[in-house]
C-alpha cells in the first residue's frame, strides 16, 4: 500500500524536521493536515506539484530531498492522509 510506503520515507526523510501530527513546527513546520489547508506557510496551495517541488528543490532552510519517482509518490499518497 502506497500510503504505508510513504510513512517509512517520511520517516527516513522528513520526521527529523517536521510533525506529522501537529502544525506545531520542530525544525520545519508540523505537515498535519497539510494538503487541506488552503496554503503552505509560503501562502501557495498545497498542490502536489508544488509539494513536489518543495519537496525535490527545498526551499529556504529546507534541503531538497532526493528520492525515486515512486518514494515520491508513495511520500504524497501519504502526506494527504495526515
């Protein structure tokens, strides 16, 4: 199941900056609910194109992130059950 591969990335990759359970920010903001809100802390919407390109490039302190076309998918399946 995608979404379950998607938690293993985000473990891997994003947990040590960002909550998957809280907008509360740790080193990055929290990611709960973060493909409903109407924008990113950028003010964007949270479109997963967008996110994908967050996601691969980083923006300001945030490092891009260098994963396969399916970890990414996997990663975006699971972002949008948060």
């Amino acid at each position: 199941m995608e979404e379950a591969r998607g938690a293993q990335v985000y473990h891997q990759k994003c947990a040590k900056c960002h909550y998957p359970t809280t907008t509360k920010g740790l080193k990055g903001p929290g990611l709960q609910a973060l493909t409903k809100l109407k924008g990113m802390p950028s003010g964007a919407p949270p479109t997963d194109e967008r996110l994908t390109n967050l996601i691969l490039r980083g923006r300001l302190m945030m490092p891009g992130t260098q994963l396969t076309d399916e970890e990414l998918s996997d990663l975006l399946a699971y972002l949008h059950t948060l």
